[in-house]
C-alpha cells in the first residue's frame, strides 16, 4: 500500500500551489506508511491472519481459511483505492482553499492532516469491520456444515430390551429430603416391540415391603429430532409422566424431563448403560438445582429370562417379594378393569378419513388394515397398534389407554409413527359398552374440540370416530369412522 502511495507523486498535481501539493504528497509517504502499518495490523498481515492460522489449527477447514485470507487481501485493495482517490481530490481541494483563501501553507496542510487522521480512522474501522465479517463467514460456515450432517439413526438403540426380564429394584423412600431409606423390591416383566421396534412397550410387576408395584413405559423414536421419548405411568395413578426425551452416545442413554415434587419444579434424568450384556441397569435421579447436582432415587438392574414375550404373561412366584407377608392389592380399577372387554383381540378395520377437516372440504380417503388390542394390568389399561394402507400411504398409529382411579375416567392417548410423540389425553367414561373421550388441541393455531368415541356394535363388530369442534361443541365436524371386524383365531 505505500507504494501505491508513492505512485500518487507531485507530478499528479496541477496548476498553482505545486510546491505545496509535492510538499503533502511527500509527508504523505510517511503517513501512508503508517497508515499501511495500521491497516496491515487490524486486517491484513497482522493479528487477524494469525488467528486465522490458529483457526486452521483448530479444525476449521484449510480452504476456509484460504477463503478468509483473500476475503481480507480484497479489504486492503479496497482500502487502498479509496484512500488513493481521497488522497489526489483533497490534496487539490487543500491546493485550491489555500489559493481562494490565502491561507498559509502550514494552516492548509494542519486542515489536511485533521482531515486525513478522521479519514484513514474511518477506513481503518470499516475495514476492520470487513475484516471480522471475512474471518467469521467461513466459521459459520463450518458449524452449518457440521450441523447440517445427518444425525445418528438411534430407532435401534432399546432393541436389546425386547423379552423377559426379572427385575431387581432399589428406590429411594423421600428423594430429595436428605433421607438413606431405601426399599428393596423384586419382580418380573416383557418387553413388546411395536413398529418393527420404532416403539416398544415395557411392562413389569414387583413386590417388597412398600407393597406391589405395576409399571409401564411406552418409547416412542422421534425420526425427525432422532431422539426417544421415554413415558411412564403406573396403574396406582394412571397418568402418564410428562415424557422422558433423550438419546443414545457412546452406548449411555439420557433422557431429561421436567416435573413437579412436592409443589416445586425439579429435573428428571434417566440413565440408561449395559444395554447389551444381558444385564441392562437403569437410574433415575432428580435435580432440584438446575442440573448442577442430581440425587439417584431409583436403580433397576434387568437379567434377562427369555425372548419373544406373549402379552400378559402372569406374575410368577419367582418374583420372591422381599416380605412374606406382604401381598398383591386389589386391582384399582376394580369393576372399570372390564370397560374394554369387548375391544380386545385382532381386527379387520376400514377407515375413512377427511383430508381437510374445519375448510368445508367434503374430500375423504379410505384405508384397510388391522388393529390389535391388548390387555395390561390385568384390564386397567390396554394398548390397540393400528397398520393400515390407502391411497394416502402407509399409517401406524397406536392408542395407550389407562384408567384413573381417582378420578374414575380413562385417559387415551395417541401416537403415530412418523412423529413417534404422544398426544395430549383424551379423557371420558365407558358406559354400557360406548366410551365417549374429549379434549382440547389446536388445530392450524386455533384451539379447538375433540371428540373420540368407540363402541360395539356387537361381539364382533366394533365403530369408532373423531371430530372437531371450532365453536364449544355447539357443532361437531366428523373427520374420521372407522369399522372393525373381529378376526377368527383361524383367520389370523
């Protein structure tokens, strides 16, 4: 740059004034020096390249460098030709304000030195600008790239869990009280692969001193975020957790939460490590201080006892409850245990579904599958997995539904595979074989109503639909039948 400079010369200036234009020019050289030192140092050879230097140390790509090194060489043109022109318009605007004004040549040259630091600053700061722009776009490029790569396909990851398991579990009487008590329980259970194992459901009975425990978890693979939501309930209170989300690295699975104990907001994690040993062990601990400590509360170590599990397998007496004297209770749903006696088993089922629902399309599409319904503890909850195909495409979808002691009503919930994310519950009552279900969504940012009911038509024939409301069910919009014939043992 402060050749360039140089080339400027006093043979660039015309008319009178001469001696006082070379005068300029030639203190120029020196200050252009400087001003080549100072720019070289904020985005030129100096700091900024370096950096760049340990950047590519650092992992980002050579070529990115590369990038940011010319990017920085084009501000220092830039620079060089812009000050190149200001140097030649105000040397002759100072030649020509001294001519009209009569200025002495020292005055003129005090007004041009002023004006010169104000410009060479400027400059200085947009090329430092610049600059920084050039170095930090291949950074940035860097990180999209890294994101931009595929995640990791974990649909796989709790494979090693589909069978029969003995459970031995450890759980901590008063989390986060500072309390040691723990309570020993021992019990057995089956994992059911659901989806081609896109979704599995784990069920498990046990036994201590504390009583008798049955539990599910429902996971569901999330493809898109290609992360697992892990929900648990237990048939005491039959409501399922808020959901457990996480992923595998490095064979170690955590998955976080956020939930309530004692009326104050806490952190849940799972761990789940050993998965493919045989011996899979699983804790749960929770954080009342933002995650900075964590309190395990609940260690279950799994030794597998066969493969292939049917539905409802029966607690078996090797469960060896930690009391002798301690003994099952009573189903809580007591009588509501059989609300759904007529659902289970294997069924033909045709769907009609309304494409547009809530737009006046009258446009519907149909599709034949089979749905399958399940008993679980004994009838207090039940699973129904729905494959079915049309000219839509292929669905599979599945329906968790438990039963609430407390508040004597079912709550039902929905998932399908392409999100592999429970729905909001559905809550209502099962009367004289028809169940009626509502709950409220928003549907294409708008709260609405929804509807769910199922009944039988007879032993082997069953009907279900839902439908939307818009207007506080003053008027119901009907956007999915469905028709369900029983298959024969025969015909499966």
């Amino acid at each position: 740059m402060s050749q360039l400079l140089r080339d400027e010369g006093a043979g660039a200036l015309i008319g009178d004034g001469e001696a006082f234009s070379q005068q300029l020019v030639v203190g120029e050289k020196d200050d252009g020096a400087r001003d080549a030192e100072l720019f070289g140092e904020i985005a030129g050879g100096g700091q900024a390249v370096t950096g760049l230097e340990r950047a590519g140390e650092d992992g980002l790509t050579q070529a990115a460098v590369d990038l940011a090194k010319q990017g920085i060489a084009s501000a220092g043109k830039w620079y060089c030709q812009l000050h190149k022109k200001w140097l030649f318009e105000n040397t002759i605007r100072s030649v020509n304000l001294m001519k009209r004004t009569a200025l002495c040549e020292r005055c003129a040259a005090m007004i041009y030195k002023e004006d010169r630091m104000r410009h060479t600053w400027r400059l200085g700061a947009a090329s430092l600008l610049l600059g920084l722009i050039f170095v930090s776009w291949p950074s940035r490029t860097g990180t999209a790239a890294a994101e931009a790569q595929p995640s990791r396909d974990g649909q796989h990851d709790f494979d090693p869990l589909f069978g029969m398991w003995k459970y031995h579990l450890k759980r901590l009487e008063h989390p986060l009280s500072g309390s040691q008590s723990w309570v020993y329980l021992t019990g057995t259970g089956a994992t059911y692969r659901i989806w081609a194992g896109r979704a599995q459901m784990d069920t498990f009975e046990a036994d201590g001193s504390t009583g008798h425990i049955e539990g599910l978890t429902l996971r569901l693979y999330d493809p898109q975020a290609h992360q697992w939501r892990l929900c648990w309930a237990n048939s005491r209170i039959g409501i399922v957790d808020p959901p457990q989300i996480g992923e595998f690295k490095d064979g170690q699975g955590d998955f976080y939460t956020q939930d309530r104990i004692n009326g104050k907001v806490i952190l849940v994690r799972y761990d789940w490590t050993r998965m493919t040993g045989g011996t899979p062990h699983f804790e749960q601990s929770f954080s009342d201080d933002g995650g900075k400590n964590w309190e395990v509360n609940w260690i279950t170590d799994q030794v597998r006892t066969g493969d292939s599990p049917a539905w409802d397998v029966p607690r078996t007496t090797e469960a060896e409850p930690a009391s002798e004297s301690s003994e099952p209770t009573p189903n809580a749903a007591g009588a509501a245990q059989h609300d759904f006696d007529f659902d289970y088993g294997t069924w033909k089922i045709h769907m009609r579904r309304l494409l547009h629902p809530l737009t006046g399309s009258t446009v519907w599409t149909e599709m034949d599958g089979r749905t399958v319904t399940r008993k679980i503890w004994n009838g207090s909850a039940n699973l129904a997995v729905v494959e079915a195909d049309g000219t839509a495409g292929h669905l599979e979808l599945l329906a968790l539904r438990l039963y609430d002691p407390q508040a004597r009503q079912w709550r039902i919930h929905f998932a399908t595979s392409d999100e592999g994310i429970l729905s909001v519950p559905a809550i209502g009552e099962v009367h004289d074989g028809r169940g009626d279900f509502y709950d409220q969504e928003l549907y294409r940012g708008r709260s609405i109503l929804v509807r769910f009911r199922i009944w039988a038509n007879s032993a082997d024939s069953l009907g279900s639909d839902q439908a939307f409301s818009e207007d506080g069910r003053q008027t119901w919009e009907t956007n999915w039948v469905n028709a369900m014939t029983r298959v024969k043992a025969e015909e499966r």
